[in-house]
C-alpha cells in the first residue's frame, strides 16, 4: 500500500495543480508542485481542506469513497463486493470509482486477506480472532492513503451520520475533541497564561470555554484579524451567525485558496468555523459567542480621532517641571553630603529640606498613601540616566576595620546630560516613563480605587503617547475624546495581565466596564495631567475658575500639545552631541549676578544652570531660577577641583553685567579659606637602611610599582599593588622580604632586608 508522498509522488504536474486546486491548498510554487510535495501533503492533511475537497465531490464519489473508508474506519475494501455495498448502477460505479482514482483517492493493490481481516506482514497487518482459522486469499481491495483516510471519513459523517448540529451545540462542545496542546495554543492566542496551578483538561476547558464565550473575547480576536478577514466576520453576525461557502465566495469573489486562509484563521481565534449543514459548506459561529454578541451593551465606537474644541478659559501652561526638578537635585547632590538609609532612601532631615524646592505634584505608593515618594522617584531616575551615582564604599583597615559610608555624587553622564537641548532631554526621560515600573503617576480627581494594582502603567502610557501623537501642536481637544480612544472597544487595554488569568479571564470584563469610568479613566487622566504634563509635553485647560489654586485639584477637561512636546513626539528632538540653543549663543546674557550673592537666570537656559550647580546653591529652579552664592558652596566647589578664578571667569562669561566687586573680592577671600586633605591607603616599605632604599628607588625594574619616597628608610606604594609581584621582584635584586600587618603578625618570616606593612596610613 503506498503512502500519499509516493502518490503524489506518481502524479503528472497538471494532476498536482488539481489536486492542489480541489483542497484549497493554494497557488503552485514557482517550480510546480513536484518540487515541493510535502507542502502539498500537508495541506491535505487538514480538516478545512478536506471539506473544501469534499465540495467537489459527485453524490456517488461520495457514497462510494465513505463506504471504502467505512464506518470502522478499515480503509479498504474488496473491489468485487463493492458494488453490492454502495447501491450503485454498474456504470455510475464505475464512473464514480474512475474518478477517485483521477485524483489519487482511492488506489487498487492485490493484497492478502483472511476472512474480513487484511493481511501484509510488510505493512503490520496481522489477523486476529475467529479470522486466522479462515485461509489467506488474494484479492484486489480498494484503499485511501492513510495519511488523509481519518480527515476524509471525518468530513463524511457530517453527511452520512445523523448528529447534532454543529451550529447549535455549545462552545464547550466544539472544544472537547481539541488535545491540551491545542487548547494551550488557543489560551495563548488570547494572553491567557496557566498560573500554576493544577487544572484537569475537562476543568481547563471548561474555565477557557466560559471565558472565550464573552464578547470581549470576541471583539480581542476581531482586533488580531487581518482586514479581510475581520470583514469575513461581520458579514456571518450580519446574516444570523451562519453563511454556506458557496454564498461568501459570492459576496466576496475570493478564491478557495483564500477562503480557507481566512477559516483557518478564525478556527485559530474560534470565533469562526467551517461544516456541512444538510450536504451544504457552511461558515459559522458557535451560537452562545453569536448569542453573547448580540445581547452585550452597546458600546459605542472608538472615536475617530481627537475632538477639537475652544481654548479654555482657564489654562496651565506646559512647563518642563521635571527637568527643573531633576537639576534641583543634582545641586544638593553637589551642595551636601547624602548618604542614604540602610534601605536605599535619602534621610528624613534632608529630603524634608529639598521637598520644598521641587515643582512636581506629590506621589504616593500603592501600599502606603501616606508617603510622598516623589523625592526617591527623582533620585532614581537622576541614578539611572547616569546623572548621579553613589560613591564606593571604603573600608579602612584595622584595627578600625569601618566603612566609610556611600554617598551621592556627580554621574558619568552629567556633563554630557548639561549640553543637551530640552527637546532631547525631554525625550530620553519620556523613553523612560514609558517603561518605569518606579515612576508613579497620580490618578484623577474622581478616581475611586478597583483593582487598580493590575493596571499597567506602560500599556496607560503608551497609549497616551500614541493617541496623543495624532495631535496638532496648540490645537485644543477635549480629554473625553482622548479616553475614550485609548479605551476603544476593549476594557481590557490597560490590564493585559487581568486579561490572561485563566481563572476570570474575560468574563471579569463585566464588572470591569462598569468600574471603568471611576478607576482605568481616572488612571489615564491622572498619568496624563501629571508625569506627562511635567514633562512640558501639554498643556492643560479647565472649566473651573479656582483649578489653578494649589490646594484643590480638578481633572481637566481640554489638553494641547506644546511645541516641545510636539518635537519630541516627532522624533525631532536635538541630539545629544549637539549644544543647546542658550541665550548666551545670540548676544543675550540669561544670568544676573547681584550684590547680595543672589544668581538670577532670567528665562530658561539649561547650560548656564548647570555650569552654576557645583558652586551655587539652588533656591528655586523654573521659568527664571534663583541660586544663592555662600561661603560653603564656593568651597565645595573648590574641593571637588574648580578653582576660584574658573568660578569668576564662568560667572563674568554668563552675567548680563558682569561680576559685582564686592562679590569678586568675597569669593577670593572665601578661596583662601580653603583647606584641603586627602585620606589614601598606602602599602609601607621600611627597610633596614638608607642605601637599600636609594637602591630600590632607583631600581628600573620597580618603577612599574610607582614606588615614592617618603623618608630615609621608608617607601610608599598604591594599597592596590600586587604584593606577591612585589616580593618577587624584590626578591631578585636580593632584597629579602617579610610581610607584616598592622597587628603585628608576621606573614612570612626570613632574614630581613624590608618590612612590608600592609593597611592604611593618613597623611
């Protein structure tokens, strides 16, 4: 008996381009089917084809191929009492079976029978029962490739056998023949992941059946579909949920070929499948999804777009707060010395005195609402642009044996950071916005809490990005029209998790649209009039006249994209290697230096302030900053490595009238104040007597060691040297060498020319 590849194998390239035609497999591939048989066979192999194939089939071939595939699925037939089974005339049997042979379906061979029992010890046919006292005749049998013979008998009893109605049975039903594997892939096509636990198949189905059921499910699949096919769809909830094959290939002019693209594609989703209904091809959907449909509320469309609407009355300007919060820090990182609490926070006694200079609304966590945590929010961001970061920790030697604790410093990206353009700043933090899980936003004014910890804030903030990008620069839009196309048709557009507990699943969508104005709304208005507006991306219009006044909030009611906001968007945004544009570069100095100390920048210039933060101390930073100049912040500066006449020549460059004289002479006295230490680690070599130094320190084969002098018998190195490289070197120049602590132990006892003493040693 030969297997379907060597039928196929057998064929004439116009008998594959038939074959290929009648299962709907698809066009030929550029060199013809011959090239390319397994491509063919697979597409055989497939209920959807089958059906297709079947359409093609005469009443008689029908009859007469279901009875050689018989009901017990033997797959072979005596070709002399054939006849008598399938109620034929000779000459429409015949016909009938010449046909099937065209086709490569049904093929002849002399075989080996016992009884009604097939035999071929090639094949692993072997009788069984009564039938192996009977004796082995030969005789023609009529057969059907195994490959396709369980595909082709399971599309003949939708005609032969009296069964349900596949377009009235339930979901769950259409499920039960799926193997877990399928049912897994089917969760997934719809983000439902197994949490672990335990479920039987029959449970799983169940529970994935109850879920799928519901009309978010439906419309989840809908937005996965290609044009064509979601067109498809309509078109059956259009005509009652069920449609014959011959009836869409009117509608549509498709061919086959597409047509069973477009059913395997809605069997993936199992919105959608294919039958025979009273010897006809049918489309369907299962009829409690079709149910479900049409009795779920109404839910009016996604809108087209952003609405329009009149400016406001009352207006907040889009203002860069962020960026001006982020500088005020890194100037008390420069102006005081923050180690941070065992858990990773800045202490309670100075976030108190920087919270007061910083713009941006309070933040609290979703455990604690108590906490304003917008002051960490920024340390972390400033941390992971590179803008700060924490020093090493020391640890002294004994007997002290202490660390010197971590502190905030100035990051390795900072000075690039200082010469970016707002509009490339602004961009690289929305970057981060974007993705932040640390980076909390507020919620709405009429926010009343559901769930609101399954919510994901990058799916909230990537719709607002990209909605919002449609946008027209100081065009004014209501934010209803905003929400409402975030939302869409989907409740479940900011909770993809929620979405794929097996557990709830979509049939938690209920609940969830009516929860949705007073929680996933508020969420999306609250993220967009705070991080987004203190990006400086939009301004913000309102109804009430008091919205502006600090201690009410109000959720606004319009929006406009700022010009920044609009560049940033557009992926305009200056890059980073280029110098932003500063007052300074067109002859108009931004910066006063007064009398009393005081440093006023009088419109925003980003490379002036940041080149003021290491010796200035910020008192506000803002559409015009204030800094004050003091005796510890010119110190500090100084010991960091700015000196003093770099500090007045900055100062003089940038100031609209140059530096007062009271202010000069004030600064150089402050300078001279200066008093400075440096605290190293150092490896000590005291050796027996001055010539033996004098003979190591004039060594060339030491000099990699960067050895100094530090008196008659004593030598000093980095505490980072290899003391065992040392020791050898040492060794070879006939230096004998003991190392030894500060305790006293002896690490290595010999005749003694050097002692080196490890640990530290302040200077």
């Amino acid at each position: 008996m030969k297997s379907l590849r060597q039928v196929l194998a057998d064929c004439t390239d116009p008998q594959l381009e038939q074959i290929a035609h009648i299962w709907a497999v698809g066009n030929p591939p550029a060199k013809g089917w011959a090239y390319y048989p397994g491509r063919l066979e697979q597409g055989m192999r497939d209920l959807i084809a089958t059906r297709f194939a079947w359409e093609h089939f005469s009443p008689d071939e029908r009859r007469l191929l279901y009875t050689i595939l018989g009901p017990s699925a033997r797959n072979w037939a005596v070709r002399n009492e054939l006849p008598k089974k399938v109620d034929l005339s000779a000459a429409r049997y015949k016909a009938a079976l010449e046909s099937l042979k065209r086709r490569a379906l049904v093929l002849e061979v002399l075989a080996k029978i016992q009884g009604n029992q097939l035999v071929d010890h090639r094949m692993g046919f072997y009788s069984y029962g009564d039938a192996r006292k009977l004796p082995i005749e030969a005789a023609d049998i009529l057969y059907v490739p195994t490959e396709i013979a369980t595909y082709l008998y399971t599309v003949g009893r939708e005609f032969f056998l009296p069964q349900p109605e596949r377009t009235k049975i339930t979901f769950e039903k259409i499920l039960t023949p799926l193997y877990q594997s399928e049912l897994d892939e089917l969760s997934r096509r719809y983000g439902i992941e197994l949490d672990g636990s335990y479920y039987s198949r029959t449970d799983y189905r169940s529970m994935l059946a109850a879920s799928l059921v519901q009309p978010e499910a439906t419309l989840y699949a809908l937005q996965q579909l290609d044009a064509q096919t979601h067109n498809l769809f309509s078109l059956l909830c259009e005509r009652d949920g069920k449609l014959s094959v011959q009836a869409i290939r009117e509608f549509t002019s498709f061919d086959d070929a597409t047509l069973a693209t477009m059913f395997h594609t809605l069997a993936q989703y199992a919105i959608a499948f294919d039958t025979f209904l009273d010897e006809a091809h049918v489309l369907y959907v299962p009829f409690d999804i079709y149910k479900n449909l049409k009795e779920a509320p109404t839910q009016s469309s996604a809108s087209v777009g952003l609405v329009s609407c009149a400016a406001p009355s009352v207006v907040r300007p889009g203002d860069t707060i962020t960026l001006d919060d982020l500088a005020t820090i890194i100037g008390t990182v420069y102006q005081q010395d923050i180690e941070p609490t065992k858990v990773g926070t800045v202490p309670k006694r100075i976030a108190a005195k920087i919270e007061p200079l910083l713009r941006g609304k309070p933040r609290t966590e979703f455990m604690n609402q108590e906490e304003n945590v917008y002051l960490e929010t920024l340390f972390t961001i400033a941390q992971e642009l590179g803008l700060i970061q924490l020093s090493r920790s020391v640890s002294l030697p004994p007997p002290s044996g202490r660390d010197i604790k971590q502190r905030y410093e100035p990051g390795p990206t900072l000075e690039q950071w200082s010469h970016m353009g707002p509009a490339e700043q602004i961009r690289r933090l929305l970057q981060l916005w974007i993705n932040s899980t640390r980076w909390g936003d507020i919620v709405g004014a009429n926010f009343r809490d559901w769930y609101a910890g399954y919510v994901d804030p990058k799916a909230v903030r990537g719709s607002l990005i990209t909605h919002i990008r449609a946008g027209l620069a100081r065009e004014w839009y209501t934010v209803a029209s905003l929400v409402q196309l975030i939302r869409g048709q989907d409740p479940f557009v900011l909770r993809p998790r929620q979405r794929g507990i097996p557990s709830l699943g979509y049939r938690k969508a209920s609940e969830l649209r009516q929860h949705w104005d007073t929680c996933d709304k508020e969420i999306v208005i609250g993220s967009l009039s705070s991080s987004f507006f203190e990006l400086g991306m939009v301004a913000l219009g309102y109804q009430e006249a008091d919205a502006l006044e600090a201690e009410k909030y109000f959720n606004p009611e319009a929006f406009t994209l700022t010009e920044l906001g609009a560049t940033v968007l557009s992926g305009e945004a200056q890059s980073y290697s280029s110098t932003p544009s500063s007052p300074l570069s067109n002859g108009h100095r931004s910066l006063v230096v007064q009398p009393s100390f005081e440093l006023l920048l009088l419109q925003p210039d980003l490379l002036t302030l940041y080149s003021l933060l290491p010796f200035a101390q910020v008192n506000q930073v803002g559409v015009v900053s204030r800094l004050t100049l003091t005796r510890e912040s010119v110190l500090r500066a100084i010991a960091i490595g700015m000196p003093i006449e770099q500090i007045l020549q900055l100062l003089e460059e940038r100031s609209q009238k140059g530096v007062p004289q009271n202010v000069a002479y004030t600064l150089r006295d402050w300078a001279k104040l200066y008093k400075g230490a440096t605290i190293s680690q150092i490896v000590l070599l005291e050796v027996t007597s001055e010539a033996v130094a004098n003979e190591i320190c004039t060594s060339v084969k030491l000099q990699e060691f960067g050895l100094r002098r530090l008196g008659p018998c004593a030598i000093a190195t980095s505490s980072d040297v290899n003391l065992q490289d040392l020791r050898r070197a040492l060794d070879k120049l006939g230096i004998a060498v003991r190392i030894s602590t500060d305790t006293g132990v002896t690490a290595r006892v010999a005749p003694t020319n050097v002692k080196v003493i490890t640990g530290g040693r302040r200077r």
